[in-house]
C-alpha cells in the first residue's frame, strides 16, 4: 500500500511506522512463545529479502519500458516534476 504514496516525507513517515509496527508485531510472537526468536528473525529477513527483490524488479521493468519508448525516466526524488499527458 505505501507504494501508492508519492515519494516525499510523508511516506517516509508512513514507511517508519509500518517497520515500527512490524517489530512490535514480531517480538510479541516471541513474548507470548508463539514463536522461536530464530523463526521470527528468519521471517524478517526473508520478508524483508523479497520485498526489496520485487520493488528493484518493478522498477527495472519500470525503466526498461521508458527506455523502449524513448522517454526519460522519472526520478522519485523530484516528486514535483511535471507529468507529461497523454503518453
């Protein structure tokens, strides 16, 4: 969901709480012995390894598609670039 959000401060924001709330997640899995701290772990880095997989991969096709159409490719921070319509 926070893909959505346009790059700037605010999703910065949002993006900190969400780790935020993903670390108190897990450590109660731990506390209420749910879990093995070591499962947890592993979950994170996983979890962690695969998101930061997809968005590199999201963003090369990105990229390979402006570069095909011959139009440059936007940078996410300039947020307030235009947006060129009707392309």
């Amino acid at each position: 969901m926070l893909a959505f959000f346009p790059a700037g401060e605010r999703r910065h924001r949002w993006e900190w709480l969400a780790v935020g709330f993903a670390f108190v997640m897990s450590m109660s899995r731990v506390y209420l012995a749910a879990h093995w701290f070591s499962d947890v772990v592993a979950g994170t880095l996983l979890g962690a390894g695969i998101a930061i997989f997809w968005a590199a991969a999201v963003t090369e096709c990105r990229d390979v598609i402006f570069r095909a159409r011959g139009e440059p490719i936007p940078r996410e921070d300039a947020p307030d670039a235009p947006v060129q319509a009707g392309k």
